[in-house]
C-alpha cells in the first residue's frame, strides 16, 4: 500500500540510486501495479508498507 496515496498493489521490483564514488544510497523507488492490473505506479520505498488482506 502506497502510504501517501492509499492505493494497493503488488510490489513489481525496486530500483536503488547509488553515487559512483563511495556506493553512497541516494533513493529507493518502489515500482507498484494494482493487483489484477492497471497502470503501474512508482513511489519512495518508504512510503510503501504491506496492506492488509481486506480488500
């Protein structure tokens, strides 16, 4: 569940931007798709957080 937004999905992967020098973490984006299908949306991974299974 996107946090921000409300809406629910399944996670399809995360992409983590890294500087070259240092291998420092810059962000984490969450790459998310309504269950059964739709458009996909992307978002901070700390905004993401596992929803329950009521709807």
């Amino acid at each position: 569940m996107d946090d921000r937004t409300g809406c629910k999905g399944e996670l399809q992967g995360v992409i983590e931007e890294r500087t070259k020098k240092g291998d420092r973490l810059i962000s984490r984006t969450a790459y998310m798709r309504p269950r059964g299908g739709g458009v996909e949306w992307e978002a901070p991974l700390n905004r993401i957080r596992l929803a329950d299974d009521n709807g």
